[in-house]
C-alpha cells in the first residue's frame, strides 16, 4: 500500500485548494471541514489512522509498475476462467478512455467507454453511514445486494454474473458538498461462485477527468494511402474505392461514382459524417470524430472501431453495402481539406481504411465533395450518336419519328412517322426532369438524373430499363403496341427544351435503346411544341379534285356532285342542287364538322380531334365517319339507299367562318371511294348562312 501512504500528502493539497484554508483546524479520518462556501468530507486509509473498517495488509493490489504514475485509470485483471474479465488484463486511462466516477448516499457507480464497456457499482454497508475508507467484504451482487452487508457488481461487454461474491477496498475518498471529487478504490468478485476472481482498481480525481484526452486529430502521416494517379476524375465530386483480395467489403474491386454515375450525398453533422452512394451499387459510410469535437477537422483519426460501436474517446467509422457490412473493423480516416462557411461544410477531402473481422486485407477510399455541384447530363453530346436524315421529318409541325432495326423486337424493323395528321400526340408537361409521351399506340418515358428539376440540354447515357434504372444516370422506356422490352440500355439526347412557370413548353429529344442485350435498335425523334396544335395541311396538295372550268357556278347556296362510272354511292350521276330545287339544311353548331343534308343525301365532313373549328386546309387519308381514326377526321356522303361499308378519302375547306361560334359559311370539296374502288364520289358545298 505504498502507493496511497504516499499520496496523503495530495489529499492534504486537494484539500487546502477546495478550502482555500490549511492554516488550522486538521481534518480527522472520516472528519469534515466546513468553509463558508463548500463542505468537504474526506477519508483514506494513511499509517496511524484507526479505521472503522480495517484494511488487511494482504489484499490484492496492481503491480505499481503496471500502473500509469499520473492521471486517471481503471486496471483490471482477470484469473483464468474468470467469465467477466476473459483472463484478460486491461489498463484504461484517459488516452483513449471516458472514466466516469459519481456517488449517491452509500453507492459509488463506475462507467468506464472506450475500446470496451464496463459498469461498476459498489455499495457500502448501512452501517457505515457515509462513504469512507476501509474494506468491505461479503458482499453479493449489487443491486440485490442486502444494504446491511453492501455490494459489488462489474460487468460489461455483454457479460455480467448472476450471483457475486466479493470484496471492496476504498483506500481514499473526497466528497464536496456531497458529490464525489476523488477516489481510490479496489475491488474483487467471483462469479457463480467460482474460484476465479476479477480484481479491479481505481483511481480517480474529478480535477483529472479530461486531462490528457484528445481534443482533435492527429497530424497526417505522409505514408498513408491514397488514390493513384489517373485511377480518379481531375476535377468534380466523385468517390473512389478499392479493395484488395479478400476484403469481403468491396469484394477484391474497385469502383468510381461521379454525379455523372452515381449520387453522391454527405450529411454531416457536427462531429459526424454521413456519406450515401447511390448507383449502380449502393453503399453508405460514418465517419466519427473524438467526441468533443464540433465539426470534422483537418488531420488523422487512427485506432478506430465500427461505428457506432466505436470508442468515443477515438471516433470511428464504417463502410459497408450491397447487403456486405464488418462485424468488427480496424482502421482510420484522414481529413485532407474541410472547409465551412458558418456551420455549413462547403468542401471535404476525405480518406479512409478499413479491415473486417481483424484481417489484413483493406478496404479504401477517397471522396472529393464540393457543395453546389449538381447533377447534369454531358454537354455538349458525344459526337457519332445517331440522328435522322433531315429528308427524314417534317419542316415544321409536333412530330415523332420512329426507326427500327431489322431483328429489334419493339419496332419490328418498321419506320414510322406520327404528326397531329395521323395520330394524337399527348405529351405530360408537369413531370421532375422527365418527358412522358403517347402516340400512335406507343408510349415513351424519359428520366433525367435525380437531383434536376428539370430536363437540361445534353446527353442521358448508360440508362436502363424506366422504372427499374439507376436514379443517379436516369432511365428510358420506350414500349407499346403489345411490345416492351424486359431489360434495355440505351440513351436519349436533349438537343433543346424550354420550361414556363415549371411546366415543359418545348422539347428536341432523340433516343436509342437495345432491348435483351441486342445490336438491333429502337430509334426516334421527338419534335413538340405546347400550343402547335393539330390542322389541316394549308395550302392543300396540288392536283386535287376541283369541278372543271366548264361548271359554271349558280348564284347562291349549292351542292354540286360528280359520281365516276362505277362509284356505288352516286352512280355515276352528276347533280346540282340549289334553293330552286332542293333545301340544303346545314348543321351549324357542330364542332370543327360540317353536317349537310340535301337531296336525299347526307354528308358529314369531320376535323381532327384538338380542332375546335373547320379550318382552311386540307383533311386527307380519311376513314368513313364515325368509325374513323379521330386524330385525322373523317367523311361520309351516303343517301337515298345507298352508303359505303368502308370508304377512304379526303375534303378540302377552301373558306369558312364562324360567328360567335357558329358557322356562317364554308366552301368545302371532297372525294370518297367505296370498299377501296378506284371509282370516286366527288362534290363541292357552297354555302352561306
């Protein structure tokens, strides 16, 4: 017990500088001395001292080589067998360590976090009446130890007795003011009732619970890994990780995530930093630093464990995914570069180490991060990527036109070309960075990157398969017609768009994708503007039907008809109707559509869909009305018995106008042929209201 004879001088100091008095009036054992602003009780076990409770001479003590000569510490040391300790010896100071002493009445509890966790509680007989030195023995476990007889109980680390027999050594205590201000204490247990003990010792000052703990990391070892040259981008945010053989993390790969790949997100917080990879693989990372810290620092954070496992006194940290994770790691990381602006980390160098379960093999990586730097696609695009021939597409007008490889399933070889003449083009203005379009019986979906808000000119490259891509390059799906692929790659191209108030106004977009794997390919290109709605093509074809120069018009409203020889509907026949001879009834409130009867006959002159009035133009490859394809419109002139199964043809407005909407007049040809005939019914309506 050399140790504590020696340290009585200490205490007399302790005391002397609590009570800024040492002139007068000794502190006895177990005595009390009271200055105007605090009360100090002390206690230990000094030569000459008479305790109430004896310490015997005999009792196990550290080896005073094996025991740090200042500051706090825990020293354990455990027999073979013992279950708590393991046969273990450990020594915990502040270095690495958070010791943690308080007292309440005739308990003193113990926490001790660091590399491992331990728990103590030591609690003196009833009959003491108040902390003091002296032995106490016979103890059980704490706290179901009877408080007659007082108790002792450590554990940790997932372990701890049930039953415990045992002893307590308190060689010095210093309370103020009734909280614990130092202590020394001894302690042995035996679990179960074995032989084999846990014996501990503690010393403790309240003055040295943070003295020589660290406050930040250490300087950078030059040594330390880093990324090769050329292995990562020159320039932007990107996250660099490479794995040696028979690491189980990253599988014996290497792996590069920019925002053109992958998203990148850091959350930090404080002392912590989050990282999250989403891409083609996903995988999330915690880094930790010394609890103490308010921000992640330059400098080398080493000796770590597994987050959130760590020792607080250290940090740690953690890197796993893809359904891969440590139960156990070893490592560091290092902070090259942070800087905040206020709180807020702008900018973040950062490297790292780790090794599962104890082995050689490692786990590294490297991320550069910049805030402020989003996602995009690349621009401008690569040079070579396919577009049409410009004989190819209309001059002007929404269109979307489709070419298909020989052998690509989706459109079976087959080139098509959809305006608002032959199909209806609904395109959705309101998706996050994402074009949705229907026509002709397709549907196509193209996805930007997550983190735009809106489609950006330029290149979406690598994709797969809409819904099921990869967030962080976007997706592209283009299907339909009882067709789709199960996987595809591909791309699409924003050549230009245009947004008003977040909704999509105009849009250039050209795609290319390869369903199952295949050469064989799906192209297109889309062309829409917001408000190009679908009309009759003006001025009209040449060469179209027009009464020969030798009809010479009536004055006034008629129906002018001209059958071919062999035409089922008219006969052959050529008749004029006009208000001396027949009454031309016309329908004028009809949307975009002319209804006429006259003669026996009935006529139903039909736009496209989207048209709110007939326009001047022409209406062409037109199906019998009502069973027509409405993106185009449709006729049918049929009567006095006779009528068409099937008919193609065309009309033509050469003028018309409307008034409060309603049709005041319209000059109107048309020609029609039944079941596919080359024979045709023509005709010319002049009318005015």
């Amino acid at each position: 017990m050399k140790r504590f004879l020696a340290a009585r001088p200490l205490v007399a100091l302790l005391m002397c500088s609590i009570l800024a008095a040492c002139g007068g009036g000794g502190t006895s054992t177990g005595g009390s001395q009271t200055s105007s602003s605090s009360q100090v009780v002390a206690s230990s076990a000094t030569d000459g001292q008479t305790l109430a409770y004896p310490i015997p001479s005999n009792l196990w003590s550290a080896p005073s080589d094996a025991t740090p000569v200042s500051g706090n510490y825990v020293y354990l040391q455990s027999d073979s067998g013992d279950y708590i300790g393991g046969g273990r010896t450990n020594v915990y100071t502040n270095a690495d360590t958070q010791i943690a002493m308080s007292s309440s009445g005739l308990t003193i509890n113990a926490t001790v976090n660091g590399n491992q966790r331990w728990s103590g509680g030591f609690l003196l007989p009833k009959a003491a009446g108040t902390l003091q030195a002296g032995y106490f023995t016979d103890l059980t476990r704490t706290p179901f130890a009877d408080p007659a007889v007082g108790g002792v109980e450590w554990s940790g680390e997932g372990r701890g007795c049930n039953t415990i027999k045992g002893w307590v050594v308190i060689d010095k205590v210093v309370q103020v003011n009734g909280a614990l201000e130092s202590l020394d204490l001894r302690f042995e247990q035996h679990c179960e009732g074995g032989t084999a003990a846990l014996h501990g010792q503690i010393h403790w000052n309240k003055a040295d619970a943070t003295a020589g703990q660290p406050t930040g990391p250490a300087p950078i070892p030059a040594d330390l890994w880093r990324a090769g040259a050329g292995t990562v981008p020159a320039t932007g945010n990107y996250m660099y990780l490479e794995s040696t053989p028979g690491d189980y993390i990253g599988a014996g790969r290497t792996y590069s995530y920019t925002p053109a790949n992958s998203t990148i997100k850091l959350n930090p917080s404080a002392e912590y930093l989050g990282v999250s990879i989403a891409g083609n693989q996903n995988w999330s990372g915690d880094f930790k630093a010394m609890n103490g810290m308010t921000r992640l620092g330059v400098g080398y954070y080493g000796g770590l464990s597994r987050y959130p496992f760590n020792n607080p006194m250290l940090g740690g940290l953690s890197w796993s995914g893809e359904g891969r994770g440590c139960n156990t790691l070893s490592g560091w990381f290092v902070v090259d570069k942070a800087t905040y602006n206020g709180t807020t980390l702008t900018e973040l160098y950062l490297r790292f180490e780790q090794h599962c379960e104890g082995g050689s093999s490692a786990l590294r990586g490297q991320l550069h991060w910049t805030s402020g730097e989003k996602p995009g696609p690349v621009n401008p695009p690569p040079a070579g990527l396919w577009k049409p021939s410009s004989s190819f597409v209309p001059p002007s007008g929404n269109y979307v036109y489709l070419v298909s490889d020989a052998g690509d399933y989706i459109g079976a070889g087959r080139t098509e070309l959809f305006t608002p003449n032959n199909s209806t083009l609904n395109v959705t203005t309101n998706r996050t960075a994402a074009l949705g379009i229907s026509v002709g019986g397709w549907n196509g979906d193209f996805v930007g990157m997550t983190g735009l808000s809106q489609l950006q000119p330029g290149y979406y490259g690598d994709l797969q398969r809409y819904p099921f891509h990869d967030p962080a390059k976007g997706g592209l799906n283009w299907s339909g017609n009882g067709r789709g692929c199960n996987t595809l790659k591909g791309w699409f191209v924003v050549d230009s768009v245009s947004y008003s108030l977040g909704q999509l106004t105009a849009i250039d977009l050209r795609f290319e994708q390869h369903c199952e794997g295949n050469v064989a390919a799906q192209r297109g290109v889309i062309h829409w503007t917001a408000g190009n709605k679908p009309g009759p093509v003006n001025p009209p074809p040449a060469g179209l039907w027009k009464p020969s120069s030798s009809f010479v018009p009536p004055n006034g409203n008629y129906v002018y008809l001209v059958s071919d020889a062999g035409d089922y509907i008219g006969a052959g026949r050529t008749e004029l109707f006009t208000p001396n001879n027949s009454t031309l009834n016309v329908n004028t409130n009809l949307t975009a559509a002319l209804g006429v009867n006259v003669g026996g006959w009935n006529g139903n002159f039909v736009g496209m869909t989207g048209l709110s009035q007939l326009q001047p133009g022409y209406y062409g490859d037109l199906q019998r009305y009502p069973f027509h394809d409405a993106t185009k419109g449709g006729l049918n002139w049929s009567g006095n018995g006779r009528g068409c199964n099937t008919l193609r043809g065309w009309f033509v407005v050469d003028s018309v106008s409307y008034s409060m909407g309603q049709l005041t007049a319209i000059d109107l040809r048309f020609e029609q042929h039944c079941e596919g005939n080359v024979a045709a019914q023509r005709g010319v309506i002049h009318w005015t209201k």
